[in-house]
C-alpha cells in the first residue's frame, strides 16, 4: 500500500514538473488592414525559457515585408517605424505577397512582428506560433 502512494505522488509531482517545463504555447492569429506603406506590430511576451518562434504570412494585394525583432530594438511608435526602415536589427525578416520565417528566441525576451506595406493597401492574415 505505501509502495502505491509513493508512486501516485512521484507521477503527481512529475506531471506538474513538466507542465511548467517550457514556454507558454503561442498560437496567434490575426488579420491587419494596412494602407499604403504602412506599419503595424504584434507585440508578444517575454517566455521564461528560449523558444522557437514562426511567423507564416499571406496578403491579400501586394507586398509586404514581415521583421521580428527584440521589443528593445523597436519600442514605442517610432520605434516602429524605424525598425521597418532599418532592418539591421531584425532577428529574422522576409518580404513576398506569402511566407514563413523562424527564429529563435533567447529566454526573457519580448518580442515585436512588425508588418510593412509595400505600396499597395492590403490585408495581411499572420499565424504565429512557438510549437
């Protein structure tokens, strides 16, 4: 019989071991109307622990260019419009009408998707997600 407890209690304390073990899951989806050269973000959270974030991208009409970058490197509204303009310090980047990036993502670190209209007004549908 304490053979029995010890084990249910070992397979209790596993399970919430590993239920923590891990960033949160992340499963964003989302539609944004830009006009004309412009510039929209998605902010997302610092995670506890690195993880690996994707980002597939389609647009209804014409181009657009899709960054991922630290929140510190993009912060506040001209930050914005900075980063979209200067690249340099995106994590990962791609411009098309359709795409998908990944990267990884150290731990405690938030994070911008910032999308970029290329001359044409245009709905962009995003999926993001760390699975």
């Amino acid at each position: 019989m304490p053979f029995r407890v010890v084990v249910s209690v070992l397979v209790a304390v596993t399970l919430v071991w590993l239920s923590g073990c891990g960033p949160a899951r992340l499963n964003v989806n989302k539609t944004l109307e830009l006009d004309s050269e412009e510039v929209k973000a998605i902010d997302l959270p610092a995670e506890p622990k690195p993880q690996k974030l994707t980002v597939e991208f389609s647009s209804s009409d014409g181009d657009v260019s899709v960054y991922v970058f630290k929140e510190s490197d993009a912060k506040g509204e001209e930050g914005l419009v900075t980063a979209a303009a200067n690249s340099k310090k995106a994590l990962a980047d791609k411009a098309g009408t359709s795409g998908t990036l990944s990267v990884d993502i150290p731990e405690n670190t938030a994070t911008r998707v910032i999308v970029r209209s290329r001359g044409k007004k245009t709905s962009v549908n995003l999926k993001i997600t760390n699975q």
